[in-house]
C-alpha cells in the first residue's frame, strides 16, 4: 500500500447484475451480450474477486448527459439505439448497463479502491443520439455522477481502438470543466499505428492525469493487432498498456473504475473467446499490480 489511502484488501469489486446483459440483439457488436460472459470468464481466473449487484439508473439520471428527447425515444422504442435498432431487450438492460459502471465509479472513488464493471458501449453516445454500438454514455454520466459525489476532477483513460467522440460532444455540449479525457485514437479516427511506440509514450500520458480523484478506464479489447477493427498492439502489449496504467494510478494513489468498450474478434465457433481473453488479462494486471507491487 503505497500512500495509505488504500483498502488493505486485494479483494477486487466487480459490479455485475444478469439484467445488464440481453440474450440477443442483432449486431455485428457482442457489446449487448458480453456483460455475463465476461463476468463468466473473471469468475473462474482464481484471483479474489467480489460480485456485488447494484441500482439501475434512472432515466433522469442519465438525463444529465443526454437530451431529454432522445433518453425517451430510446426506452419508448421510438428512436434508433446505438445498434441501430429498437430493441426492447437492449432499452431493458440500459439502465442496469449505466447503473454497473455507476456503482463502479462512486464505490471506487469513496473506498479509494479498484473496481470493474463488465460494460461496453458507451463512447460513440453524444448528447443526442447514439452510433457505433453505443447507446449512453455510461462513462460521462458516471464522470457526472462521481463529480456529485465530491470528486473534484474526473479523468477518462479511453484505450478503446476508436475515438471517443461521443464523450468529447457531451463535454463540449454541457460545459463540463472537470473532466480530462484522453483517447488512444486521434479525433480524426486514426488510432497509433506502432504499438511498440504507444506503449513507450502512455507513462508521460497517464502522468498527466495526477491532479484526478479517479479515473474511468475504458479498457477496450479492440486495438489487438487480430481484431477486424482494430490492429495495432499485440497481446503482450496490451497487457502492458493495463499493467502501466494500474501501476501508474497506484504511485498516484488514483482509484481507477474499468469498463471494457470494444473487441470484435471471433474464435472459429463464432464465439468470442480471443476478446474474452483480454478482458481477463486486464484484471489480471490489476489483480498482480495491487498484489506485487
Ligand atoms: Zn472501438
């Protein structure tokens, strides 16, 4: 324990509730599904984790960091989710989906401890409307929410492949001060293309997050060099993309709340295994920097 804001516990706090995931949604996306398979596959590593469900969000929550018009169409199945459709199964788990990543950021930000919560979807959500799978924006309304909770600023460590517009419209829309936002993709949608380089360079980037009470690390699996679309860092680098980024927030003794974003690869029955795996190594690294180090 470095600064002795921490819990001495190793015991890491997974917000998981079945309701967050749907059994079906037609998309070339897993997002909607992903939620128990995840939770699944953390289950059975070995390593001391603690299942705890939680309260969904309400629609005026999550009216906070959207348009009141679209939170509506969207539960009333008269407006497109960000999958492009008006699944009634998908607007049932929204609120349980927001509700995870949520419990993940106040629970870590008032126990100064790490959390995880098995969410995608969130980054693409603008103000008004959703897109690239992403129907809220569970990231910003946890920012909002854990900023009423006292935390002064907020950073948003976004290492999906793709850039996280949909957070960078909803800062701009509704003034918000507070939030320091880095994405691994370029505002032009271009990502880095040497890995080996991005990894050398994300220290002095996470450094400039020392002045957050937490940050809300969107962990995403799409950047692996095998993902249709992705293709940058190898599975080693990725693990080290998590290791640097746990290691570097517990010098700064920065709880960090993770969420998993995108991943899209598919093992040969379809499934969705090879993302699986990195979402596993991701509490993994987390599980080993809060343990040895
Ligand atoms: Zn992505």
């Amino acid at each position: 324990m470095s600064d002795g804001r921490r819990k001495t516990s190793n015991m890491i706090k997974i917000f998981f509730d079945s309701r967050q995931s749907v059994s079906e949604n037609d998309s070339f996306s897993p997002s909607a599904q992903k939620p128990a398979q995840v939770a699944e596959s953390w289950r059975n590593l070995g390593i001391p984790v603690e299942f705890s469900s939680f309260i969904p969000c309400t629609k005026k929550q999550i009216k906070l960091v959207h348009k009141a018009a679209y939170v509506d169409g969207v539960f009333k199945g008269t407006h497109v989710n960000g999958f492009g459709n008006k699944s009634n199964q998908v607007a049932a788990a929204l609120p349980w989906v927001c509700g995870s990543m949520v419990a993940a950021a106040l629970y870590a930000f008032e126990n100064k401890t790490n959390t995880f919560s098995p969410t995608s979807g969130a980054h693409h959500a603008g103000y008004e409307r959703g897109g690239g799978f992403c129907t809220f924006n569970f990231l910003m309304l946890a920012a909002v929410l854990v900023h009423q909770a006292g935390a002064q600023r907020v950073g948003i460590v976004d290492c999906d492949m793709h850039f996280g517009d949909g957070t960078e419209n909803i800062i701009r829309k509704i003034g918000i001060d507070y939030v320091q936002h880095y994405s691994f993709a370029r505002s032009d949608f271009s990502g880095p293309d040497d890995g080996q380089n991005f990894i050398d360079h994300f220290p002095d980037e996470l450094r400039k997050f020392s002045n957050c009470d937490i940050i809300l690390y969107n962990a995403g699996a799409d950047p692996h060099i095998n993902d249709p679309l992705g293709g940058v860092l190898t599975t080693d680098q990725l693990r080290s993309r998590d290791f640097l980024l746990f290691l570097c927030m517990k010098k700064l003794g920065i709880p960090v709340a993770t969420s998993l974003a995108g991943g899209y690869q598919r093992d040969e029955n379809g499934g969705i295994k090879p993302v699986l795996e990195i979402h596993d190594n991701t509490l993994l690294e987390c599980h080993r920097v809060l343990t040895e180090y």
